[in-house]
C-alpha cells in the first residue's frame, strides 16, 4: 500500500480511495466487533478463473487478513507526508455479506451465511432497522477516528432489494415513513448515514446509485456508470467525482494481446484514458466547479498480488493524471508517449511492474 502510494504522489494524484469492506472480506479492525476481523476477515476459498468460467472451479484454500487500526494509522501518517489523502469506504447497505457471516442479526433474514467465495452481486443487505444502524456508527466512530480527511465513502452501489422486499420490518418502515418504495428506502438509509457523517463534521461519497431513490442533500457522488448520474447531481448542487467505465476502469483489458493476464473484461487502452475530459456535456457552466477531479478505479477480484496491481494501473494512471491536470489545449498522446518511456524507468529503480500498452 505505501508502495502504491508513493507512485500516486509522484503522479500527483493526491487522494487514495481505499475499499477496505467487501462482501468476501472485512479488511479493517473494529475493536468493538471483533467477530468482524475474526470471522469477516477469512472466507473459506476463492473463485478460480473467469467469473463466466462454467462450472466455477474453487481452490479449496482458507483465505484473508485485515489490517489493524495501528497499521492504518502509520499508513494514513506515511501518506499524509507525501501529500495524499485517504478515503476509506465501508460498503452498506450492500456489498456486506462478510459484515452479516460475522453478525447475522443485521440482515434481514438474522440467518447464519458465509464471506463470498466468488465474485459479483450477493442478495444480502443491511436491515435498516436500529441496532443496524447502531451498528454501522460505532464502526464508523472508530473509522473516522483512524482516517482524519474530509470525507468518507459509504458504498451505496448495487444494493439488491429482494430481502428487503421480503422483509416485514422494511414494508413498515417504508409504510411509517411514507416511502414510496424500496429505492426511498435506500434513499433514507443513506441520507440517515449521511446525517450522521455530518454530524462528525465529514461529508460523505458514494456510488452514483445514491442518487436513486432521492440523493441525501450533502453527498458527493462518484459516477462509474456513466456520465448521466454526474450531470442530474452537479445540475443539483451536489459535488460529483468522475469515474466513469469508459476511462477510469482500470482493472479493464489494456491491450487485445492473447498473453494478457486474466481480467474482470472490458477494454481501456491507455490513448482512451488519455484522452478523458471530466467534464461532461450537459453540466451547466456554472455547476462545473461540483466535478471535483477523476478516480482510476483498481478493482483486485483478478490480481492476486502487487506485481499485478501495478501492471494494470500503470501507466494509465499517469495517461488519468496528465488528463486531469491539463487542458486540451496542452494535450497530445505522441508527446506523453516519449514522457512515459522517461518515466517507466523511474518505476524500474522502484521495483514496480507496468505494461507498456501504449498504442
């Protein structure tokens, strides 16, 4: 981690979003849940292969480990003495189904389940009742004790309504609260965290589904989907972070050759990602200041180490930064091009993999 942070300092990318809760792993220690450590930290094996691989293969391998609250706090220190931020996020309601193996009583459904073994979209989701949301504050006490910035990302994104539809404590809070239906409740789930987060003195991010549902007054929102939830929430007021699919999925395919490793799919050659403009069409010239910058999302479902984490973020983050810091007018991809072969000998002495994709 500092390793990737002192890359991002040199290509002046001053913030590190760190997605430290999954659905098949707990990657951060709460000392008033320990179960989360000790129980969501570990799943029981790992998907071999492609997600789309028939019949999916497993390695039969217990795997995981979490980082503790002192190793944050020298990673945060380290990264603050080369000007970098970190976000830290703790999906919910989604993406937590290593939250509810620990403590099944904050689903719906109160029933025992494992951390995910294979990749995608589970079913489980935080219940919004009151002991979930006692829950998720003391968890957030303590996250916001170890990461000191401005804001704090709450995930948000592809939250699978079924339990709730199914959940008799959920149709009466959507009744209660005159809720029109499970997207509202999303929408009050996470303008109740976000009340929260205020009250602490941060503000929150989260994925552009936020916006689904009625988007809570203070969120910034991260658009990965597109560029439509970027447009209706800088037209609203709402500061907005753009990391949209087309450029900014760096866990994509970078080049057509038959030897590149394995990935999630996708394709993103480094021209594309330099080429990016974060602003999109449709924001009003007096709502551009709420696009605050870019994020190059580094998704690891296929990258089992550092070497191969490196290899798929560079040197497209440094296409993403050049990007981001320069006007059109002082772009041009032949000239980066002999800039990169300069650069990547910098990343040799360093000890860092890249690809070398530039075409």
């Amino acid at each position: 981690v500092k390793k990737y942070i002192d890359v991002l300092s040199m290509l002046k990318l001053n913030t590190f979003h760190w997605h430290l809760t999954e659905d098949h792993g707990w990657r951060i220690e709460i000392k008033k849940y320990p179960k989360l450590t000790a129980v969501g930290a570990f799943r029981n094996e790992t998907l071999i292969g492609h997600y789309n691989d028939q019949p999916h293969k497993f390695d039969g391998e217990r795997y995981g480990g979490f980082y503790t609250q002192e190793e944050i706090k020298g990673i945060v220190v380290y990264a603050q003495s080369r000007n970098v931020t970190i976000i830290p996020e703790i999906e919910m309601p989604g993406h937590s189904r290593a939250a509810m193996a620990a403590y099944p009583e904050l689903s719906c459904t109160t029933e025992p389940v494992e951390v995910g073994t294979k990749w995608g979209i589970y079913e489980d989701a935080f219940c919004p009742k009151e002991e979930t949301f006692e829950f998720l504050e003391n968890v957030l006490d303590e996250v916001m004790e170890l990461f000191p910035g401005e804001y704090i990302h709450i995930g948000g994104d592809e939250v699978p309504k079924i339990n709730w539809k199914n959940c008799k404590h959920c149709q009466q809070l959507i009744a209660e609260k005159g809720l029109k239906d499970e997207e509202e409740l999303q929408s009050y789930f996470i303008k109740r965290i976000e009340d929260y987060v205020n009250s602490k003195g941060r503000k929150i991010i989260g994925w552009d589904e936020i916006i689904e549902g009625g988007l809570a007054p203070n969120a910034t929102v991260m658009s990965w989907r597109g560029t439509e939830g970027a447009v209706q929430a800088a037209n609203q007021g709402n500061d907005v972070i753009m990391s949209p699919l087309s450029h900014c999925y760096f866990d994509y395919y970078q080049s057509n050759n038959d030897e590149e490793p394995i990935a999630i799919g996708g394709f993103l050659p480094l021209k594309k990602v330099y080429e990016f403009n974060p602003i999109p069409e449709g924001v009003k010239a007096e709502r551009q200041q709420h696009i605050l910058g870019a994020q190059g999302n580094v998704w690891t479902e296929y990258m089992k180490d550092f070497d191969k984490v490196s290899y798929m973020a560079f040197p497209r983050a440094m296409a993403l930064s050049e990007a981001l810091w320069s006007s059109d007018a002082n772009k041009e991809y032949t000239d980066f091009v002999k800039r990169w072969e300069q650069f990547r000998s910098r990343l040799e002495l360093l000890d860092i993999k890249y690809a070398n994709h530039i075409k």
